[in-house]
C-alpha cells in the first residue's frame, strides 16, 4: 500500500498554553461549589511508573480572557468585553483571583526557578499597564524570576494608544507580541478585526521602538487574499524591522464562528505557494525558520514557546490556562475554569481547577514528539529520557520508520525533521502515537 503525505502548513497553536492536545474538559462541581482544589505535593510526590532524573526549566503562563470582540475564526477561550459596556472591566479584581490561584499552586513548583513569563489572551493589553505592573510585582514576590527572565506580553492594535507600549515595557514587559495579522483593510474586515491597516502599522512601530525584542503575529490563505496580498503583508512586517514574525494559516476550527458560516478560503496550492514565498522573504532578511511557525532573526527567537517546543514545564493561571507540571514519578495535566465569573469566584476560594490528571504512560511519546518535531533544529534523544522518564527503546522502531521514509534524519543521537518532514509534519508526528 502506497504511503500518502499531506502537507502540513503552520496553523493557530498557541501561546501558548495552546500547543497540547488535550481532551474536553468538564466543570467539576464538588458539594455545591464550582471547581476543584490542586492536589498537594504529597500526593503529586506518590510512586508511580516514572523516574525523572531532573525537572525541566519552568515557565509561567497568565490567561487573561477579555477582547473587545470575539474574531470569527478563533477558538481560545476569550470573551467580548465592549467598551462602551456599562461596568468597567474587573482588572484589579481578576489580578487579586489569579494571585489567589497561585498561591494556591505554590506548593507545586516551590523552589523552582520560573525563566519566561507569558502574558496571553484575550487581548491582554485591554488591561492599564499600572495594573500589568502590579501583576508582574505580586509574581515577583511569590516566585523565583531568573535574572533574564523573558517577559512576554499579547497586545492587539485595536486596544492602541500612542505611548500606551512604552507604559508596558516600564511596568516590566520585555517582549510585545502584536497581533496584526494583516496590515489590508479589505483582510481585516473579512477576518472581522477591530483595527485597520493604518493602526496595525502604528502600533508595530512603535513596539520596536519600545521594546528590544518583539513579535508580530500574520495570518496567511485569508479570505480572498491573493499571492500579492500576502506578500505585501510580509513585506511590511519586515520594513517595520520587526525580529520575529509567527505565521499562521487561517484553518476553520470548530466551535468559531467560521465554522458556522465558513468563508471561501484560497485553494490548498495556493496557500502552499504563500507559504513559500513567506519562507523564501524572511530567509532573504535573515530570518531563521526555527519553528514550523515562528521566523526569528539571530537571539530574537521565543524563549518561552520554545519552552513548550521542548517538552519542558508552565504553569499557567488564570481563566481556562492550561498547565503542564513534572514530578519526580508523573508529568500532570491541569486545566483551570474557562468562564471568568466562575473562574474568579472559585479562584478566591482555592478551587481554580476544572481538572487535574497525569498524563498516561501510552501518551507521553506522542506529546513529546508532537511538541520536539516542529524545532527545525531538532532534539537530542537525551532530552527524550530526561522530558519523559522512558526509555528510547519505546519510540525506536517508529524513529527508524521515519528516517527510511526521509522525514528525520538522524546524527549520533541528534534527531532532527528533514525539509520533507517539515512539509509533512503531520504524518512524521503521526509515526508515534503508538509508540
């Protein structure tokens, strides 16, 4: 039987705390009250089938889950906070319950160093950056920070106000994110953007005037856009001097908008020719493809994604974050209460939690080839054993599979994905989840 390759093209995997495959997740209610407490550390400490050797870096993620409007092809869980809305947006006392959940996690990670922090949404930039601020202080405060922790926080131009950056980077962000996704009005209209063109070329520069290190996120294969469309997309982005673009392809998720009435999109072919024409530009401007949807010129990659990439640890806090924690026997899966009410209310009372639950030792080779494989720079098998807790034997055949199909290449112990396994990385991760 023949062996079929589909190609693969970068889609919306997020922030952060958006990379894993995880299943859905059910609001636990306990005598009455919504949610559920973090096991304590005795019981994450109990035997099991797992010896980890060392516990990998650890990063914190904060959700905030507010936009101004919902897009229609987004799935994360953000909800519309209208400006002209009657209340005023609870920010000091969202900040007071996502402290409250961390504290309640703290005995978790105590003692661990957190080495990136990441500030994602929702639109975190609907937040004062006083507030921000005080956010970043009271973490300060309850964890340990390395001295170049990264610090990276969402911002959509549509939240914009001139000089509004700068307060972000003095109340302690040292990396801005900007969500463009395109700088056409015709695109932004059809995506359902609430900026322009005009605001999405004045927010990213003054994000690189304001910031050292910055991101701005484009989307590609929008509705009618055509090959030109998207090289003036990416043309921009890179006049602006920005040192890392993420690039997505607009794919329809279920449960969005776009998937109730979903828009013409350009055919497959056409998408790929976008993808190598970005490809081919960024190389040109001295951008590294590093990730299967990040492009970074030298020392500007994601510290904290590549954290992700890499299999290591985050704790993430806030409405509807997603954590992924490794103990001495265990790697643990938990997952915090999507609704901001519910999550607010059960938060102040220790129960942020909607699941807690270890990760099965039939998953672990799989999650950690799904995250490892999309680095174009690849792991050592090192990293395998010291990530998972398991033996190398348990992922060899599928690793031999891959290599006489031409998907990875293999130096000494270094595993890296070939450029036909990164055209077709979804059929190279596919190799093992068996394994």
């Amino acid at each position: 039987m023949a062996w079929a390759l589909t190609k693969t093209s970068p889609n919306r995997c997020l922030n952060s705390s958006h990379t894993q495959f995880v299943p859905m997740v059910i609001e636990i209610q306990s005598n009455g009250q919504v949610g559920v407490a973090s096991p304590d550390v005795v019981h994450m400490m109990r035997p099991g089938l797992l010896q980890m050797a060392a516990l990998p870096p650890l990063a914190l993620y904060v959700h905030i889950p507010w936009c101004l409007r919902k897009c229609p092809y987004c799935d994360f869980n953000s909800h519309e906070w209208a400006a002209d809305q009657a209340q005023a947006l609870p920010e000091r006392a969202y900040v007071a319950a996502v402290m409250a959940d961390l504290e309640a996690s703290l005995p978790l990670v105590w003692g661990r160093t957190v080495h990136s922090i990441f500030i994602g949404g929702g639109t975190p930039s609907l937040f004062a950056p006083e507030v921000i601020g005080d956010l970043l202080g009271q973490i300060r405060a309850r964890l340990k920070l390395s001295a170049d922790c990264e610090i990276t926080m969402e911002a959509n131009p549509g939240t914009f106000e001139r000089e509004r950056f700068k307060a972000f980077r003095a109340a302690g962000v040292t990396r801005l994110s900007v969500g463009v996704q395109s700088f056409s009005d015709d695109a932004l209209q059809r995506i359902g953007r609430v900026h322009d063109g005009a605001q999405a070329l004045a927010a990213v520069t003054e994000a690189v005037q304001a910031f050292d290190t910055c991101n701005v996120d484009i989307m590609y294969a929008l509705p009618g856009q055509t090959l030109a469309e998207c090289t003036r997309d990416i043309d921009t982005a890179l006049g602006l001097g920005v040192p890392h673009i993420s690039l997505y392809h607009l794919t329809i998720e279920p449960n969005t908008l776009f998937a109730v009435k979903p828009p013409v999109l350009p055919e497959d072919d056409d998408a790929y020719a976008m993808l190598d024409l970005i490809t081919e530009r960024t190389t040109a401007n001295g951008f590294e493809r590093y990730e299967v949807s990040a492009y970074a010129q030298a020392d500007h990659g994601c510290w904290h994604n590549t954290n992700y990439w890499q299999f290591g640890d985050y704790l993430g806090i806030g409405a509807g974050a997603h954590s992924k924690l490794t103990f001495a026997h265990r790697v643990t899966r938990q997952v915090r209460l999507r609704d901001p009410r519910r999550y607010m209310q059960a938060a102040m009372q220790g129960r942020a939690l909607s699941s807690s639950t270890d990760v099965a030792l039939g998953e672990l080779s799989f999650e950690f080839m799904l995250n490892a494989l999309r680095l174009r720079s690849g792991f050592d098998l090192s990293l395998y054993t010291e990530r998972t807790g398991l033996s190398v034997s348990r992922i060899q055949a599928a690793l031999e599979t891959a290599q006489a199909k031409g998907l990875i290449s293999r130096t000494g112990n270094h595993i890296a994905p070939t450029t036909l396994g990164f055209d077709f990385l979804s059929d190279l991760q596919s190799l093992f989840l068996s394994a």
